[in-house]
C-alpha cells in the first residue's frame, strides 16, 4: 500500500511539474459550455442528432450551461452516441503532462451508459496512424443525476485497437473522443460501437487535477481490486 501511494505522490507531482507543451491541450483547461456553443464538439456528416447548448440544468443549477449529446438508437445515422474535438482537445498529452481527463456528466436517458476516451493520431486521409482508447469505462446509470467522471489517460489506462500504440496516440493526439461502449473496442475488423437510446449531458470537461483525496480513493479501489483478484487466484 505504502508503494502505492507513493505512486500516486510521483503522478500528483509529475502533473504539477510537466512544462506545457506549444500544442493546444494543457493541464488546467476547461469547456463549461458558458459561451452558448459546443466548444468545438461535433459529430461528424450530417447527424440528424448533433450536439447542442443548453443554458441551464448543468451541475450549477440555473444559469449553468452544458453541453447535450443525443443517441437515438438503431443503425441508422445518429443512433450511436460519439463524440468529437480535434481543436483544443488536439495535443502532445504525453509532453503536456496531462493524465487525467475529467467531467460532470448527467444520464437522462432510459439506458445505463459505459462511456469511454479514444485519442486518434492521423498523418492524412486514410486510417489512423495510432488509436487508443480507455480500457475501463465510466459506469453512468440511467438517471444518474450529475456525477463527476474521472478517465486516467496514460498509455497504461488505454489499449490499442488495430492500429498503432497507446503512447504514439497521446504524443500526437488529432482528435479526441467521448462515446459509449460497454466494451473496450472500436470500429475495426469484428469491433464496433453498439446503438443505444440516450441523452446525456457534459460540463466542465478538464485537465485539471484530481484532489489529493481523490487520487488517493482511487488507489485504495485499484489496491482493493488487486488484493481480491488475488484472493480469487
């Protein structure tokens, strides 16, 4: 235990020190939708279910705007809940010392969300170069009511699917990507992401970092996790 905390210790520090890269994320950037846009989240062609602002309802109560991502379930177009930013969420997470991404998230709808991060690095038209995505989802129940999400983003808390490395996608992320996906895939041979029927909402999404007690409730659950597995063994 005392090996992990002090793992914890090096993470905090680490965060607190890492120089900011020129690329556009940083450590301490925020999106709380207070504009009235999107910020830059969009989903791609023509959705007939895109991301909208809602001015109030967020986690503040009235007056605090959030963003709205609809899924209408299905296989046609807009039946899948995906997300994404390739503007100020783009970067060099690894030389901008960001590991963790959280968020305010709200599950309106009639079906429980498992929602996870893919980092995408392109070069050009064609597939991707690398393509990682978060190897635990953030469980978000029907009728959730606003919840904090926390999603570790270093190469050990992602896995690849069919293309590239984790670590060659954080050094180069194009886009970054909010969806659902009860599992840790995404479209490529045998994978895809599955339709659902949902309405959830998103404020607040940062770099910042967690609170000490936070961090530290994270690693008593991993130890708590390791230690049963090896019970069960």
């Amino acid at each position: 235990m005392q090996g992990l905390v002090r793992t914890l210790c090096a993470i905090l520090a680490a965060m607190l020190l890492a120089p900011r890269s020129a690329k556009a994320v940083v450590i301490g950037q925020i999106d709380t939708f207070q504009d009235g846009t999107t910020m830059g989240w969009f989903v791609p062609g023509a959705s007939p279910s895109p991301p909208g602002n809602v001015p109030n309802g967020g986690p503040g109560g009235v007056g605090d705007a959030y963003l709205s991502l609809v899924a209408l379930g299905g296989g046609a177009p807009g039946g899948r809940l995906s997300v994404l930013n390739s503007s100020q969420w783009a970067g060099d997470y690894l030389s901008s010392g960001v590991m963790f991404i959280r968020m305010d998230v709200n599950n309106f709808g009639p079906e429980d969300l498992f929602l996870r991060l893919l980092v995408e690095d392109f070069d050009g038209p064609g597939p991707p170069v690398n393509l990682a995505l978060s190897a635990q989802a953030v469980h978000v129940p029907s009728g959730s009511g606003w919840m904090t999400a926390y999603f570790p983003i270093t190469a050990a808390d992602l896995v690849v699917d069919t293309y590239g490395t984790a670590s060659g996608a954080l050094a180069s992320v194009d886009t970054l990507r909010i969806f659902h996906n009860p599992d840790p895939t995404f479209p490529g041979p045998g994978a895809g992401i599955p339709p659902v029927t949902a309405s959830l909402g998103v404020d607040n999404i940062s770099t910042r970092i967690p609170e000490p007690s936070t961090l530290l409730l994270m690693g008593i659950g991993l130890a708590g996790l390791w230690v049963r597995s090896r019970t069960e063994t």
